[in-house]
C-alpha cells in the first residue's frame, strides 16, 4: 500500500520507443557513500540496431545480467545485444575524479594566447593603393555589331487589357505589365551598351601586416588542479539498494502490446532453463504462424503498392522471353513449297541420304545372296553351276537395272522435260 509512482527504483530495465528513437535502458540509482545522495547511471547506447524487435510485432524476451564482478550483460531473444562494466561503462561514472579543476583560480590578466600576433616591424610598401578597386570596366571590349541601342530591354505588353474593375481614383493610373522586348531576342543586345567589368590586376584590398609566432606565447590556460573533496571509490557497484517489488512504468499510443512472465533470480541457468520453457514456446509458436514467403510478399505490396510493379515484371519477363524464342525459329521450305515458287532446290542430294539408301540396297542384295546358296547346296552340281551363272547374269542385270534406275533418279542426271 506504500507503493506508488514516486517510490525510488533500483534499477530501470526494459525497451523504450520515442517516435523513430529505439532504446533499450539499463538505469540504475548509485548511492553516494560521503553524501547519501543517490544519482541515475546510465549504460551505454547499444550498437545493435534495435528497430526490429520494436516493429516485426512477434514476442520478444529482454533480459539482464548483472554479475558480482560488476560485468553486465543485456540480451534479446538470448543474444547479446550489449556488455559492459558498472565502473568504466556507465554514464556518469560510478566513481568521482580524484582531482578536479579549481573553481576559484582565475586566469592572470598578462597570459597571452595567442599563437601568432602581426608582425609589428612590417610596414605597408609606398605603391600599396588601398582605393584601387576590386573590378575596372574593360577597355578591349568592342561592342556587338548589331547592338540595338535605342531599343529597350522591355516593353509594355500590347495584349494587355486594363481590367474593368480598374478604379483609378483608387488603384491609380493603370500601366500595362512589361515583358521582354520582342526586337532584342534577334539582336546580340539592347539598350545602352557598357563595357564589361573584369578583375583589376591593380587590387590589393586593405593591406594589414604579416602574422607572426608570438614569442610571449604560454599556451592555453586551464585552472588548477585540486584535489576532489567529494570524491570516494567504490569499487562494488553491484551492491546495490535492495528492492521487494517490480514496478511497471507504462505510457503507450500504440494498440496491441502484452507482456508477462517475469523473472528475478540468482542463477543464470535457472534463468535459461525458464526462458526454454515459457518463451521458447511462444517462439516456436510465432514460427509456425509466421506467412510463407508469398504471404510475406503480398503483406510487403501492401505496405509498398509499387511492388506489385516489380513482381508483375520479374514474372511477365520470363515467360516473354520464353515464348519469343519457341516461336522466332526460322522455318525450312518444304517440297510443296519448292513446286509452287518454283524456287531452285539443289541439285545434289545428301550425302547421308544417298549413303543410307545405298546402304539398304547392298543388304537386300546379301539377303538374296544367302537364300541362293541355300538352294543351290539341295540340288546337283551341275544345275547349280548353271543356277549360279544364271544367278550371276540375272544379278548382274538387276545390279545394273537398280543402278541405272538410282542414276536416273539422281536429280544431276533429270533431263527437262519438254513440253
């Protein structure tokens, strides 16, 4: 019943969201051994990038390890986003200076800073002009031919109308607006031609002397140093102020935040062992919900409309490739083609053609070979000595039969045909 939003913390832990600001804070209230007094110190900044955690909207544990050796440890889903030490990584210090600069010492009227000074024996030469001007018209200049001298720049608009509400006892006389004279876009110029203004070689400003290392020079000055009379050593930081309650600071514009489950504890491990427990869980969970990449891409077109563009291409593009080459293949004329255009076709035939059908002819000759031996080996000596060279003729006159006939058929050999 004693506690409310005024009792002092021990420690401040936990994430923290400021606009696009993304902290994660370890504060904790050191107290002053010599005065009592208690001041906040703060951890470092982490170099993570701490934005995910904060936007992919799945369940995050946060964790702190502070250590008797005064390490300390800061971890996200049981990585470690930030380390240190309570004595040299905390701001401010945990431990004062032992000196510190003398409030009261004051620098001495005759202490000279400065590292150079001008040279006090310099004198200003006699031919320094100090009037000259900084730019003098150029006397090489010619006038343009064509310059159109007694015509102005601008003129008054001849389109324009005097408004009918125009009152000229209260608005004044009314004059047309100008507009650039229409005679000079021809011309190289109009009006009264003036020579250019170039730098003058003459020109050396306000002379001022030369600078010089100042003898008297005696550096910078600081106070003195004195000993800290506030100053103590602690060198156990990690003793901190007890605490019997857990505290939860809660300012929040944005819907649908939950937290639960936490933990004080002196051992690491039995730390783990629940983080496996309870938010391992809720991690496996969030993984089997998570969208496919296809959910996740249309989730992203939804935020980034022009992704749809991007897809739309990386899908059209392909299967137009594909399909102008399947369909740009040049096609071979067919012999149907050749007697309609009467177009030439070659005169000699494939060679891998002529060969396979030379080929077919030796085996069908093989063949008849064989069959002829067969019978000849059945009948008498004599008949097949007349057989064979009844064979012989009837093969030689066939050879030369098919031969003639492969010849003819030879489109070397077709004779035109006469009408």
């Amino acid at each position: 019943d004693q506690f409310h939003d005024k009792t002092p913390y021990t420690i401040m832990f936990g994430p923290d969201k400021c606009g696009e600001d993304y902290k994660l804070h370890f504060i904790f209230r050191h107290k002053n051994p010599k005065t009592g007094r208690y001041e906040e110190k703060h951890a470092k900044r982490p170099e993570t990038d701490l934005k995910t955690y904060f936007t992919d909207k799945k369940t995050h544990l946060y964790t702190l390890v502070l250590n008797p050796d005064n390490s300390f440890e800061i971890l996200v889903d049981q990585t470690v986003v930030n380390s240190g030490n309570l004595l040299n990584d905390m701001s401010p210090p945990v431990n004062p200076p032992r000196e510190i600069e003398d409030p009261n010492d004051q620098k001495p009227e005759d202490w000279d800073e400065r590292p150079k000074i001008p040279d006090p024996d310099a004198v200003k030469p006699d031919d320094w002009d100090e009037d000259a001007p900084a730019k003098i018209a150029d006397e090489n200049a010619v006038k343009p031919e064509g310059w159109l001298d007694d015509e102005p720049e601008y003129v008054a608009d001849p389109d324009a109308e005097k408004p009918e509400d125009w009152d000229e006892d209260m608005d004044g006389e009314w004059e047309a607006p100008q507009i650039a004279n229409p005679k000079c876009e021809a011309a190289p110029g109009c009006g009264t031609w003036q020579r250019p203004m170039i730098d003058n070689p003459n020109y050396k400003g306000k002379w001022k002397p030369p600078m010089i290392d100042n003898v008297n020079y005696q550096g910078i000055w600081k106070p003195r140093k004195i000993p800290n009379p506030d100053f103590f050593e602690d060198m156990e930081p990690f003793k901190m102020t007890p605490f019997s309650a857990v505290g939860l600071e809660l300012w929040s514009m944005t819907s649908d935040i939950f937290f639960d489950n936490f933990i004080i504890c002196t051992e690491r491990a039995v730390a783990d062992d629940w983080a496996s427990d309870g938010w391992g869980l809720k991690k496996a969970a969030d993984g089997a919900a998570e969208p496919g990449v296809v959910g996740q891409m249309m989730a992203a077109a939804e935020e980034r409309p022009w992704l749809w563009v991007v897809y739309i291409l990386t899908v059209a593009l392909p299967v137009f490739l594909v399909v102008l080459f399947c369909c740009s293949g040049k096609k071979q004329p067919s012999a149907a083609e050749y007697k309609k255009t009467d177009a030439p076709q070659p005169d000699v035939m494939d060679e891998d053609k002529e060969e396979e059908r030379d080929k077919g002819d030796k085996e069908e000759e093989d063949e008849e070979e064989t069959n002829e031996e067969k019978l000849g080996n059945d009948a008498d000596t004599g008949s097949a000595s007349q057989d064979e060279e009844k064979d012989d003729e009837g093969e030689d006159r066939k050879t030369a039969s098919e031969e003639e006939e492969t010849v003819n058929r030879s489109p070397r050999n077709r004779k035109p045909r006469k009408d």
